[in-house]
C-alpha cells in the first residue's frame, strides 16, 4: 500500500451518517584359485653297461667299493609348482541406502499469503491475565493490540457485539450501517462487498466452528468468491486440523479460520476454571498452526501474515448480550508481523468507557490490513472501508462529521499528523498541511438523496 491510509464515510445533511476508523555380490567366488599343470614326461631307461673286470686289491687293503658314475643323460623334472594358498574371502562392505539430496527451496520473492483466526467469546480482563501468567505461550510470540468492536458508539456505525455483526466488520472491514449484519440470525447477507470479493481472483478458504458463519457468507460462496468453505459444526479440532491441510495444499491465498469453543464454555460455565482450561486449550491450537506456517515458510518460499482477534467480549459473568459495554466492545488483535504503531503498554483492563481505546485499531482494519498485504491496494476513490491498515502508520484516525445548523454544510474531524487530501464521492476537493484536524465543506453539490460520502 501507498504511503496513505484512507478512513472513509458516508454523510446524510437531514441527519449524520458516520463511518469512521481508523495470515556383487562380490563373491569373489569362494576367492580360491586353481592352477592347471601340465605332467611331466616320463623318464626314458638308460641301459646300464656291462660290468667290466674287477682290479685287484693290493694285499693288506680292504677293498673299496666303487660307485658307479652318475649317468648325465637323465632328464630331470621340473619343480612342481607349489599350489598358491588359497585367499583369505574379501568382505565387500554392503553399501547403505542413499539419501536423496534434498529438493532445493524454491528461489525468487515469497508468495505472500494470509491465516485470519477469529475467536469468539475473549473475555479480555481474563485473556490478559492469563497472558501474565505466562499460560499463553503461543499467542505471547505475537505482536498484541487492545482493539475495540461494536462501531462508533452513539453513531450508526454502532453495532450489536455479537458474533455475527463481529465477523461481517473483521470480513468486510466496516460497520453495521454498511454491511447491514446487525444480530446473528443467519438469514442475513452482506450487504457490501467481503475480503473475498475485493481479492478478486485469489483464492480464499472458510473453515468454521460457528455454522452460522459459512451461512452469512453464502453470497460468496454461491458467486465463487470464496473457493472453500467448511462447516465443522461446533468442533474446533476440526477446524485446526482442515485449517492445516488447506495450508498445506498451497491453494488458498486466504485461508479464514473460526474458533468457538471459549463462547460455548463461557455460556455454560462462566468465566471460571473451565473458560480458562479452554483458553490454555485455544492457545496450544494457535501453536499447531504457528508450526505448520513455520514449515510451509521454510520449504515452500511462502510468506505468511497471521492476524489473529476476537469477535466480540463477554459480560463479567461469560453471557454474550450483545449490550454497548465496554466489558463487551473490548477486544485485542494480534499479529506476527511489526505493527506500523507501536502499542507502548498494553492495558491490563478493559476500561470504563470504551471511548478511552478509539486510539488503538479496530477489529474494522483486519480487512484493510489482509488486503494491504496481499494485493497492495491503495485507491482512495474507490475505498469503502471503515478501517485501515495496520502494517501502515494511518494518515487519518477518528474521522467525524457533523451537519451543521445551515444545512448546507458539514463539518470534518479527524486526528492526524500528516497531510490530508479530502475527497468527497471520490473527487479531490482539497489538499490540506500537517497538523490540520477539521474542514468545513460548504460547496456541497445537490445530490438525488442527499447522501454525500468523504474519504
């Protein structure tokens, strides 16, 4: 994404419309050698001469006997060759079985890719205290954010903190008045356009706990937007390990993944020894799913961003009444990337007045952030997202009108520190230095329904 980050809204002049916001053998033979000889000729009689006369003996002498001479003419045999020894058998050591080389990694830019975790039912006060204690591990390696649901409170951005109005903002990266999700009854649609639809021809996948979900998402789902879709049907073990196998198959630029179980024990038990058993058991989840996008970074070239967050909170007593208490819009967002804003201390408790948090992200700008990551888009004409990115510092945060009492104007707020371009239904109107926090449009052109949208 570009240097900007648009926050965008839609102004109604009879009353305020405001949107604001800011993944061989060798055997030798017996190794014995055998030499062939050729037998030697027999030996050809000699005939033996005639003895002749005896000399005679001279008296007192003994006689001497004489033997005869040795005849020249014998053919002598030649020497047997002694046979040679028979050698020692040579071991031929057995050679091991090769190891195939090992494929090379692939070479050139990683494929960049998105896991979403959603988790309903986070209780917050509870979560960060399990985090303290250190019985989180896994979900302590990521980078973490307080964040606040349930809209703009006093606005029509304010929405239901329920699971269903949650997951139409983390999906869609707006509020109640443009998705139109205000409860979880599963004859609802999106009424604007989800993260599947804007990642064009990415493929995404949906594995759920909560079967309502894949329900909200049926338009997608029926329009191809949304390749896979998998209902586990209150079973989370069945979403870690289908989550694993749609990483694994490297088909799925977005793979979105639900986690019920901390709302279901929440409902039943409270907030008590069972909730944080779930919680411990949530966290050991997350770290087989930190391992598989471990090994698939290491063998496959591929860069994964991991967003991970919360629905919606819970009351003190684990009941999800949908009410606008605090208790109840705060949340958390965390990530395996660097946050563009660093969070100096993270709250250790929800606060009095949800207001107090409007300053850290939403769970509106997960959308704004996976698609930022993903396809790089920056178009503020065509931007219809209540958040932004999170791995891009925000040019503009907290954007509010007001109808003024003329009734031909309004007037813009917003927290910034950067220059501003204010667009109104996608023309530049005006370019505005540093600093500047509001700007009053008194040049408003007459529209059919009176509806004016400024980004």
């Amino acid at each position: 994404m570009s240097g900007k980050i648009y926050a965008s809204m839609t102004i109604a002049l009879s009353g305020l419309l405001l949107s604001a916001c800011n993944s061989s053998d060798d055997i030798a033979g017996s190794g014995e050698q055998v030499v062939a000889t050729t037998p030697s000729p027999s030996p050809i009689p000699t005939p033996v001469p005639a003895p002749g006369p005896k000399p005679e003996t001279p008296p007192g002498q003994d006689p001497v006997p004489t033997l005869p001479p040795v005849p020249t003419n014998v053919p002598t045999l030649a020497p047997t060759p002694a046979p040679n020894p028979t050698p020692a058998p040579t071991t031929v050591p057995t050679p091991a079985p090769s190891t195939p080389s090992p494929a090379p990694l692939p070479s050139g830019p990683a494929s960049k890719k998105v896991l979403l975790v959603g988790i309903d039912g986070i209780q917050y006060d509870v979560l960060l205290d399990a985090l303290n204690n250190k019985q989180l591990s896994n979900i302590a390696k990521l980078n973490l954010s307080p964040s606040y649901t349930g809209g703009i409170a006093g606005s029509n951005t304010q929405q239901q903190t329920l699971s269903g109005p949650g997951w139409a903002s983390i999906l869609s990266g707006a509020w109640a008045n443009r998705h139109e999700v205000r409860s979880d009854y599963a004859g609802q649609v999106f009424k604007n356009d989800s993260v599947f639809k804007q990642l064009g021809q990415l493929k995404s996948s949906s594995i759920t706990s909560w079967s309502t979900l894949n329900k909200l998402l049926r338009v997608d789902i029926n329009a191809g937007q949304l390749s896979n879709a998998i209902d586990c049907s209150g079973f989370d073990s069945c979403v870690v390990s289908s989550t694993q196998s749609a990483i694994n198959s490297g088909n799925y630029s977005l793979v979105v993944s639900n986690l019920h179980a901390p709302e279901e024990t929440a409902l039943h038990t409270g907030l008590g020894k069972e909730y944080k058993q779930t919680l411990k058991n949530t966290d050991q989840q997350i770290g087989e799913l930190l391992e598989t996008l471990k090994q698939r970074q290491i063998q496959n070239n591929e860069d994964w961003l991991l967003l991970l967050t919360s629905s919606h909170g819970l009351s003190e007593g684990g009941n999800n009444d949908g009410l606008p208490r605090a208790v109840n819009q705060a949340g958390f967002i965390a990530i395996n990337k660097p946050l563009a804003e660093k969070i100096a201390g993270v709250p250790l408790k929800v606060p009095a007045n949800i207001a107090d948090w409007y300053s850290y992200p939403s769970q509106a700008d997960i959308a704004p952030t996976l698609i930022n990551y993903l396809t790089n888009n920056a178009n503020a004409e065509n931007h219809t997202m209540d958040g932004v990115s999170l791995l891009e510092a925000p040019a503009v945060k907290q954007l509010q009108a007001r109808a003024n009492p003329d009734r031909s104007s309004i007037t813009l707020s917003w927290k910034s520190t950067a220059p501003v371009k204010l667009f109104r239904s996608g023309k530049l109107i005006k370019e505005l230095p540093a600093g500047t926090t509001n700007y009053t449009d008194s040049n408003l052109e007459v529209t059919k329904n009176g509806l004016y949208k400024f980004t």
